[in-house]
C-alpha cells in the first residue's frame, strides 16, 4: 500500500508588528539582586498643597517607569505601559489544509501611571489603562481521511420474459398469457455511492392477458420488455455484484488528508488597572481587570453577555498596608511582579474580570546571595470565558467512485416453438413452475449482459473538533522564591456538563541552568485536551 502525504511542504508566513520590543511571554526567575526600577522618590521642593501628601499623585513620565513593573498578561498577549499596539498575522500554506489568515490585534486607547507619597510615608503608584483587542479563533476543525484503493467491480444485467397460450383457470384459451412477473429495477434508482439499486417496479401479474401490439413489439430483435402501455418480463440491472482488488489503471492504494477550520471573530474592551505600594518593610500590589468579549459568532451570547455586563460593577482591588515613621522603602523584590504574572491564567480564554493581591518583603542592603531575595506571594480570583472541546468521529462513509467506462460480454437470444434453435426456460413463481416444455405456442426471451467497469473504492472517516465558549471561574495563586515556584489552581467551568478541576505544580531551577518541573491536575468530567494529565519535566 502506498501512502500519499500532501503536505509536502508547509510554509508559515507570520506577521508581527509592534510598537514596543516584545515582552517575556513567561517571566523568568531572578538570578541577582534585583532593582524593579520604580521611580524613586523624588525630594519635594514647594510645599505640599494636600496636607494628606508629602508628594500629591501626579502623572509620572513613561521613560521614569520601568516596563518590567507593569508587564501583565492580557488574554494570552503580554503588554506593559509602553505598549502602543501590537498586530500579529499567521497564515498557514498547505494544500491539505483550508484556513484563514489568523489575526491577533491589541490597541492602546488610553494608559497612565501616577505616583504619590502620602504622609504615612507609603509610596504607591497607580497603573491604569484601557485596551481594545480583536482577535479571530478557531470555532470547528475538521479532518476528513479518505483511503482509496483500486478495485473492478463486476455486474449483471438479466432480461428474460416467457409468453404462451392461456391455461390457468378463467383464462380464455384462445388468447396468449404471461407466465413471468413483471418485474423492472429502476434505473434512476442507482446509489451513486454504492452503486446497488434502491427500487423495483412490478409492472405485471403472472396470467395477465396479452394483447396483440404486445405480442408483436415483442418479436422485434433484442429484448422487448413489452409495450408502454403493457410492460412485461424481468429487467434487472445490478451494476455491481462484486468486486476484486485492483484495475486496469492501478493497483495502489492512496491516502489523502484534508483540514478545514472555521474562524470567528472576538472583540474584546478591557481596563486594566495596578495599584503598587511600599512602605519601609514590604510591598502589596493589587491587579484588577474588566473585560468584554463579544464573538461574531456565539451559541452562549445572552448567557456569556449577561455574566460580563454585570462583571463590569465588580469593584476594583486595592491592597491595604499600614505606614510607618520610617521612608517608604522603594528597592521592592522582583519576586512580587514575577509571582503576579507567575499566575496560572486558563489558555485561550477572556477575562471579564480577575482580582489579585500580591506581597513581599522589600530588599534590605544586607542581603548578599540570591537565597536571600526575599520571595512573594500572590492569589487571585478570575473569571473569563473558556473554550471547551467537543470532540468526535463520525461514522465511516464507504462509496465508489467510477474511473472508467461500464463494458460488457453480451449474450442471449429468443423464439417460439417453430424456432430454428431450441429455446427452454422455466419460470418458478411460489410454488407454480411454468416451463417451455409445457406451455403451448410459447415465445421466450432471454437476454444477459455480464459488466465490468474500474472504481476506486473510498473509506472516509471525519475528525471533528467543535468549540464552544463558556462561563469559567478559578482560584489560584503561587509563591515564588528565587529558584522555585509552587503554584495551585482550582476552578469550575460551567458548560452543558459542569467540570470541576482542581491541580498544582512545582518548577525549580538551579543555579547551573538545570530546570525541573512537575505536578498534576484532576476534572470531574475529564476531556482531552483540556487539562494537562499528571506530567514531570526535565530540562
């Protein structure tokens, strides 16, 4: 058997345009005392006009802030106050697959940052923007496998009919009968895929009378099924009583494979918004989000847009911490920004709303190794719209194809009793046998075409992957230390079969560039592809 691959070649044309350098897609773990690169206090020259400031909130310029503290992830794109736009573009060539150019598109429409120092000695600074996204995911993908083998398949084509002297109770004797049922397979009937017929007309009873333009169209050369108006005889065409592997044009079989996948598009509006404060032992920082998403096409939209337009009155998260006499302490650790994007946020999804609080201990000038950095914490709330994959196999479609033309061996012949040839038949009808042998002035057809044509005989199967978008809720949260991150996770998806979930894993790495990686997750209602099984990496 000879496989055919036509994938021969795939190319991948990817566009990406951005107005920023592109941020770590998964932030890494410190490997030296770190300075997040605040902007530092500044020392007030005139007076403060608002007696609860020592430094009233103001707008800090972008170039005094570093990205590194504002990077967050916002459905599946990572952005930080300098983001400006982003535009990626990924077109797949192949001729086994049909897809569109898949877009991903993220827009500042306004962003700021503003700092302060109030009088409890309590530096905060305040991120806010707001973000449109458009962006085309994938609705169905379907995979159709088609295995072709050459075959030749042979049929029959049987015509008969056999007339003679009425005999049969209440008949006339001076008039001629049928002792054959009309029956005639109808050719418009044909399964084009199977090639079998699906009907069969009776057009005559055994004993019908005969008249006399019947009698004489049926002496015309060939078979003569009777008149229009009185049709007799059997006609059956079977095109394929059989087959055999191979044909005339080939003896190999092929494999070919076929991908299409169905986009739509999602837009989604987004405010964003971190709060980060320090005093002169430790810093908070809250992370808070909205969302929007609207598809182009949505079998959940009222349900989805219900849960996101009351999503959007969920308060925004601002941490708590208590001033000091002593000044705010700006060297924060960078393990309190890496903990907040070291966050598990469900793939592929939209968030309507996530709330974090996330805390460390800030540096102090007698740390000396990386063990020392002090680690963070971080625990949200998130709740967005994932997809979920229903997957299946339709059933096998078998059918033939033709490749060549029907031929056909020929043979038969008719006549009556003064015939020069000696024609015998016999008709077995229930439990009556009507033979030439006992009927009187009879005449008998018989006719037969024995065929054979080149098909190809197709085994199609279709794969189908089908997503649909639903209301998701999770719990999670991690603590990060220098070398290792131990992270859980808890949710529920509610989709027509409501699925629970609940998981953790743990990633050290070494100081020598080893990484390794373990955990596990369980569902109540487990469906490939949608939480990872237990799993142990090395690298």
């Amino acid at each position: 058997m000879k496989i055919h691959n036509c994938g021969f070649v795939v190319a991948l044309a990817v566009l990406h345009l951005t107005a920023i350098p592109a941020v770590l897609a998964q932030t890494p773990l410190p490997w030296a005392i770190p300075d997040p690169g605040l902007n530092k206090t500044p020392k007030p020259s005139p007076p403060p006009s608002d007696p609860d400031y020592i430094i009233p909130p103001r707008v800090a310029p972008n170039d005094q802030i570093s990205a590194f503290t504002t990077t967050l992830t916002l459905n599946d794109i990572p952005i930080s106050h300098l983001t400006e736009w982003q535009v990626s573009g990924v077109q797949a060539f192949a001729n086994t697959t049909n897809s569109d150019m898949v877009w991903d598109g993220t827009f500042k429409l306004h962003a700021e940052i503003i700092e302060s120092l109030s009088r409890t000695n309590i530096y905060r600074v305040d991120q806010r923007g707001s973000y449109l996204q458009l962006r085309t995911v994938p609705l169905e993908r379907r995979v159709t496998t088609t295995t072709t083998q050459p075959q030749t398949m042979t049929g029959l084509e049987i015509q008969m009919s056999l007339t003679g002297a009425c005999f049969l109770p209440n008949a006339p004797r001076d008039q001629q009968c049928t002792y054959m049922p009309g029956l005639v397979i109808d050719r418009n009937s044909i399964d084009p895929d199977l090639f079998v017929p699906t009907r069969v007309f009776q057009t005559s009873q055994v004993g019908d009378i005969l008249a006399a333009e019947t009698l004489a169209f049926m002496e015309l050369p060939g078979f003569q099924g009777g008149t229009s108006s009185q049709p007799i005889g059997v006609d059956f065409y079977f095109p394929n009583s059989g087959t055999f592997p191979g044909n005339s044009q080939s003896q190999r079989s092929t494999i070919d494979r076929q991908e299409e996948i169905d986009l739509t598009i999602a837009g989604t509006f987004s405010r964003v918004r971190q709060v980060v404060k320090a005093n002169d032992t430790q810093a908070v920082l809250g992370r808070t989000i909205h969302g929007f998403t609207l598809f182009w096409d949505d079998e959940n939209r009222w349900l989805n847009t219900v849960i996101q337009a009351g999503a959007q009155f969920l308060p925004d998260f601002i941490p708590d911490l208590e001033g000091s006499e002593n000044p705010a302490n700006t060297r924060i650790s960078r393990n309190l920004f890496f903990a907040a994007n070291n966050t598990r946020l469900p793939s592929s999804s939209f968030t309507i709303y996530s709330a974090g609080l996330g805390r460390a201990t800030s540096l102090t000038p007698n740390i000396r190794s990386v063990r020392e950095i002090p680690g963070a914490s971080y625990h949200s709330l998130w709740l967005g719209l994932s997809p979920v994959m229903d997957r299946n196999f339709e059933e096998d479609r078998i059918f033939y194809r033709a490749t060549g033309p029907q031929l056909a061996i020929n043979g038969g012949g008719e006549g009556g009793e003064d015939a020069d040839h000696n024609v015998q038949l016999l008709s077995a009808v229930n439990q009556d046998i009507f033979s030439t042998d006992n009927i009187q002035n009879f005449y008998a057809q018989v006719y037969l075409s024995f065929l054979r044509q080149d098909v190809n005989f197709n085994r199609q199967s279709v794969y189908r992957e089908q997503r649909r978008y639903y209301p998701h809720l999770s719990l999670t949260g991690n603590w990060t230390r220098s070398q290792d991150i131990f992270r859980y996770y808890t949710g529920v998806i509610a989709s027509e079969t409501v699925k629970v979930y609940l998981g953790a894993d743990y990633t050290f790495n070494t100081t020598d560039g080893w990484s390794f990686r373990g955990g596990g997750d369980r569902l109540s209602q487990p469906r490939p592809g949608l939480l990872q099984p237990d799993f142990w990496e090395c690298f």
